[in-house]
C-alpha cells in the first residue's frame, strides 16, 4: 500500500447531469435540487468581462460587509452552522437552488444558464482555524487562512453570474465545503455524492496568498503537499532519553527548515516562484518525544517521496532496542493541478487583470500546509489559484494563513470575483467554443 501514489485518472467527458440530479433521494440521503439543463428565456450571447465588472462593482461593497460579518463570527471545523445559513441566505436571494447539510454543513448552489454548456463547479471552505493550528496557538477558532474571503468571493461569483444568467451557458455549481482545516470536508462531500449527481466535470478555487492585492499565482503541475504521520515508541530503561536522540535523528531526515521569522516566509515565497529551487524536491519533519514514543509529521514533493521517507524513518529507528515504527493511515495526497487547466487560467488572467499581475508556481507552496481540495482533483479536472491579499508595506504575517495577524487586503475580494466570474462564464460553455483548443504556450 505504500506504492502507487499516482493521480487516478481523470474523469472528464459530459456526465449526465439532468437524470442523476433529479433522481430521488433515498432515506437519509441528500435531496438534490437544481439539474444541468439550462432554463427557456433569450440568449443574448456570452457574458463579456465587461458585463461581469460592471456588475462586480456593484456588488463590492456588500461582499466586503459580508465578509466582516463572517470574520466577526468563526466557527471551527465541523460547527459551521451559522456561515452555513449566511451562505444559504445569499444563494437563495440571488435566485439559486440551493442545497443545505452536504456532508456535514455544507452549503450546495446551482445556477444554470439559458443555454445548454458544461457543468463546472467552484469551490469555498468556510470553517475557521483552530485555536491549536494558529502559530503560537489562540484562545478560540479564528478565521485567519482567509476562508472567511473564499466564501465572500464564491457568494460574489454567484452573484454576478445569476445577474448575467441570460448570458451564461450551461450550469455554474457552487460548493460551500466545511471542515477544511481537518482535511475532513472535501471527502463527506464527495462521500455525499456531489460531484456525480450533479455531473460536474471539473472544478475551480482561490486561497489567499502572501502576493501583492491584484496578483494571481497559479499552480502549473505544482499545488500543495500532503501529510504522512508516524509514531515510533521505544522501550528499556533509558527510553526517553533515547526518544529525545531519535526525535533529533527523524527531523535530520528534513531538507528544508520551518519557518521561525518573517524573513524565512519572505525566503519561502521567492523559493516557490523559482524553477529547480529548493522546494521543487523538498522534505519538512516535525518530531516531538514523551516519555517512551516519538511522534513524527512530515510533508513531502514530490508524494512520491512518501515511500522512501517511511523507510528512511524505519532506518533511522532501527538501532534503537525494542523500537516499533507504526504509521497511522495511509499519507493524505498531496493536491497536483494539472497544468494545462492551470495554463488555460493564466491565459484568461492575464487577458482580464492584466499580463504583468499573474505569476506561476514553479513548486508546492505553502510547503507546511495540506489542502484537501487534492480529493477533488483526483478526480476531476481543474485548478486551485492563490489570490493576492498582502497591502502595500504590510509585513508578510499579515498574509500568511494561520499567522495570528493574518489580515487581508479586502480590496482582493473584488479583484477575485471578477476573475472568477469570468472564468466560471468562459469555462461553461460548450467545448467546441472554450477559447483555444489545445494547451496555450505561456504568454
């Protein structure tokens, strides 16, 4: 089982979206509402980027309002009750069918055009940090990863595309995921069936990053590591200390430090825009010992890795008497965006914000964080892009998620809905008229 870490295969092609959406809920089950067929009523020709700013700039003003609210009021992974019915409450007023307890609190949307297109989802987690995950650690969940802008952005998407609806082709889906933070949400939506019932054939996301307000960073063949764990005990008389030894010994197996000052983020940031740097083959240990065991976490890049670091750990206990390695659960994948999807984005980016505001990872970043939209992309196409949310002179905690002062420029909400929106309008459309063909050359 420690083989095979390759992607499954994509599962791309028009499912059938109208039968499976419609079809009754068994006992128990999620009823699904809302199917891909579009609605009768005037087509006007595609949404331009035009249409979609204008009306973005209506809109910004309310999202950052909302946006506040959702900060003022975090709610931990798995309790996201309240953003639940906020989230609800929007979808509902802008004319979607929405869908309510998905896997947990999750929150469904579905907008379909009025024209026959592709069904394409977009994606926004909504819980809140942990207290125990916050660097140095908080009193109480706080929304300090920016889920609290991913949620107000997705609601400003929706917005904009259900005003341009007479303009959109086939059908925006809109998911609300909970329990990010434990890596836990993305799978009880998939578990829930989401992406079959409602035959979506690929899938879309933004997370803020530490770039510049406006700057978009996307993810070509790179993405974010997942996570393997470890628990190594000991026994004899001088088990502690030599759990202390073998702590230090595990965490020599790491190729790159975590990060302990402002400048090292700084450092990390510039190292995952550079081809063939650091991070482009990278290991990151954290080891603790009490009393007789060890307990190890690493993240690693290629995941491939995951097999030949499990036995770099075995190795490394093997000279400790009465050492016994066990590892928990098979490692959480790491997230791979595919790079002709991520490619295609860039392209639309830099037609829409401008050439000079897009750059492209050219390693996993950030390297100490999981994301468990990976589940999603191993099933189907799609991308994940990091908005900019860091002001003008203000220092890099303030945009880098779980920092305690993290604190976005909320200027970026505007500047991702109009992204989006576009993007979702221009990715709906039928196939034979998606913008080029083939994989786009850069620039």
């Amino acid at each position: 089982m420690e083989r095979g870490f390759a992607r499954r295969t994509l599962l791309v092609g028009a499912a059938a979206a109208g039968a499976a959406a419609t079809s009754a809920a068994t006992p128990g089950a999620t009823a699904w509402a809302g199917t891909g067929e579009a609605v009768a009523g005037g087509w006007k020709g595609p949404a331009e980027q035009s249409a979609v700013a204008a009306e973005t700039a209506r809109l910004e003003r309310a999202l950052i309002k909302l946006r506040r609210d959702i900060h003022r009021h975090p709610e931990a992974p798995g309790q996201e009750q309240r953003t639940a019915a906020v989230v609800a409450r929007e979808l509902r007023a802008a004319g979607l069918t929405v869908t309510t307890g998905v896997g947990g609190h999750g929150v469904v949307g579905v907008l379909r055009g009025s024209r026959p297109g592709r069904t394409v989802a977009y994606r926004a987690d909504m819980d809140a940090v942990p207290p125990k995950d916050i660097v140095g650690t908080g009193p109480a969940p706080a929304h300090v990863c920016g889920h609290d802008v991913h949620t107000a952005v997705a609601i400003g998407v929706a917005r904009v595309l259900a005003r341009l609806r007479h303009r959109l082709s086939g059908t925006a889906v809109f998911l609300f995921q909970p329990a990010e933070e434990t890596l836990s949400g993305a799978r009880a939506l998939i578990d829930a069936g989401v992406l079959e019932r409602l035959g979506i054939e690929e899938i879309h996301a933004l997370h803020c990053g530490s770039f510049p307000v406006g700057r978009f960073a996307v993810t070509p063949g790179y993405g974010m590591p997942g996570q393997d764990k470890a628990e190594v005990t000991l026994s004899g008389p001088d088990a502690s200390e030599a759990a202390r030894r073998l702590a230090g010994d595990i965490g020599a197996l790491a190729t790159v430090a975590l990060p302990r000052s402002p400048a090292d983020l700084e450092r990390l940031v510039a190292d995952a825009q550079t081809p063939d740097g650091p991070l482009a083959r990278f290991v990151a240990v954290r080891t603790s010992a009490e009393k007789a065991r060890v307990s190890v976490s690493y993240r690693c890049w290629p995941q491939e890795q995951y097999v030949e670091v499990r036995e770099d750990i075995r190795r490394a206990a093997r000279p400790y008497a009465g050492a016994g390695v066990r590892f928990p659960a098979e490692p959480f994948p790491a997230m791979v965006c595919p790079a002709r999807d991520a490619r295609l984005l860039a392209r639309h980016l830099r037609r829409t914000v401008g050439r000079g505001m897009v750059t492209e990872l050219r390693a996993a970043f950030p390297p100490f964080s999981g994301e468990d939209f990976a589940l999603y992309l191993n099933r189907i196409p799609g991308t994940y892009t990091f908005l900019g949310v860091r002001a003008p002179g203000a220092p890099i905690t303030t945009s880098y998620p779980h920092y305690p002062d993290f604190s976005p420029d909320e200027r970026a909400i505007g500047v991702g809905v109009r992204a989006m929106a576009g993007w979702i309008a221009e990715r709906t459309r039928p196939a034979r008229e998606q913008p080029g063909g083939s994989t786009p050359q850069d620039g």
